[in-house]
C-alpha cells in the first residue's frame, strides 16, 4: 500500500513550509493542495512548482468533505501521496477524518508539521499560552448568529482563561471576516443575551497577517479597538482572561495597550 503525507504550509507565502516537508514534496507521486480552511495572503501556487518542482492538484472543500478525499485516497493506494494544508495539517478536522478513512483502507499516515495560527498568536500578543482556554471560530453574521463564541468567551472568562476566536472565511467568494465586524456581531449577541460578556471596556486584542514580515498586533479596549484599521485579512482576535503582569507588559510594550493596564493589576 501507498501513503500521505500531511504537510504544513505555514502561515503566510509559499517559504512557510519546512525543509523536511518540501523535501517530502519533491520525492512524492502526486501532490495535493487545499487552501479554504485558511488564508494565506501571499502564497503562489506557481512559485511553489517552481521550488518544488511538483505540479499540485487542487482539492476543494466538496472534494474532501463531501467525496471523502476518494481522489487522494485513490492515488495513495500504491503510491507516496502529499496533502498540502495550510497552517498546522490536522487543525482542521476535515483532514482528521480523512486520516482516519486512510488508516482504515490501509493507507499509512504521517504528519510534517507547520507553523499553526495557535501558536502564531500566542508569540505575537506575549500572553502565557499555558492560560488559553478554548477556541472558537466566529461565524459570518449573516449566515449565523454569534452565540457559541459568545459561551464560548462567556466560560473562558469565568475560568480567568483567554480565549483565541478565529474568523470565518470564504476562500471560494473571496470572504474574509474582519474584526470590526466580529466586534460588532458580538455586541449584538451582548445585546440580546444581557450578560456583559462582550462590553465596550473589556480589553481586546486584534492581530492581523500573523505570519507575515508585517503582522499587526493591537490590544486596546472595545470602544477603541472596534474603529482600528488592522488593514488585509487574515485577521484573529484574543479576548483576554485574568493577566499575569508579565502578560500587560507584553500587550503594553508588544501591542500598544493602554499604559492603564499596568495600574489595573497593582
């Protein structure tokens, strides 16, 4: 039997991926690539050719969720097979599932990791990662409402906990969420629900092109943060939970925060 390889892709371009995953490129039978379950601003398909020398085959979401991956499964059955995800490759459950599908025809699995906007985020804001409670993806307002991150932020805060929200993208229509509207849709919730999870003087913090040479981090309270231009997508939001005084002073120093925030925890 043959196998895939799941290959992280990083954040930003096509220099993200690591030596030991181009190298797994360049000795594959077939290589696969999806690229709506993130953003990546700066990545080129023919550039990465170029470096890899592999012709890349795109897979979209009705490919692999719907069909299973059966055109990768199919061409893995006595060959060496690449996926190519970008980020982390199994941050996403859709590549999970399709790991599981392989492993039980046969398939051999394994995993070259990449850069994950987990990660990305936590080094650029300077909060401890070991306080982050769970994430949450926020969904376009138009097509659902914003309560599950609203618990979601709602439970972490309890916790003392930061919460990490990823904002939903469309890479087919060309869709990316930005944190002005995310703000905006949970202040509706906040509305409706009544329960000052989401108000205008809680601390937020806005990180924008995590992974790129030109990322934008700003933490400063709603009422400000909600009218900050963090310019193109992708864009990622932290709701911060209790703060460590090592954590203010990274969002004073890293991300502009308030000079307040130091008074706050005296």
């Amino acid at each position: 039997m043959g196998e895939i390889v799941f290959v992280g892709l990083g954040l930003h371009d096509e220099t993200g991926i690591s030596l030991r995953g181009l190298e797994e490129v360049k000795t594959a039978n077939a290589a696969f690539i999806e690229l709506y379950t993130s953003f990546m601003p700066n990545f080129s398909i023919k550039n990465f050719e170029g470096i890899s020398g592999k012709r890349l085959r795109i897979v979209s979401r009705r490919e692999l969720e719907e069909e299973n991956g059966k055109a990768i499964l199919e061409a893995a059955e006595n060959s060496k097979v690449v996926l190519l995800v970008p980020g982390d490759p199994l941050i996403a459950t859709t590549h999970i599932a399709l790991r599981i599908q392989a492993a039980k025809l046969g398939i051999k699995t394994r995993i070259v990791h990449g850069a994950s906007i987990l990660s990305a985020v936590i080094g650029l804001s300077g909060l401890h990662n070991y306080k982050f409670g769970k994430s949450v993806t926020i969904p376009f307002p138009d097509e659902t409402p914003s309560e599950t991150p609203y618990e979601v932020i709602a439970q972490n805060k309890k916790l003392g906990l930061h919460t990490l929200c990823l904002l939903d993208i469309k890479a087919e229509k060309k869709r990316y969420l930005t944190i002005q509207e995310s703000l905006n849709s949970l202040l509706k919730t906040e509305d409706k629900k009544k329960k000052k999870v989401v108000t205008m003087d809680m601390l937020v913090v806005g990180i924008a092109r995590a992974g790129s040479n030109n990322p934008t981090v700003k933490a400063d309270f709603l009422k400000e943060l909600i009218s900050y231009d963090f310019g193109e997508p992708p864009h990622s939001i932290v709701f911060p939970g209790k703060l460590h005084f090592m954590e203010a002073e990274a969002l004073i120093i890293l991300a502009d925060a308030p000079k307040k925030l130091r008074e706050a925890l005296e």
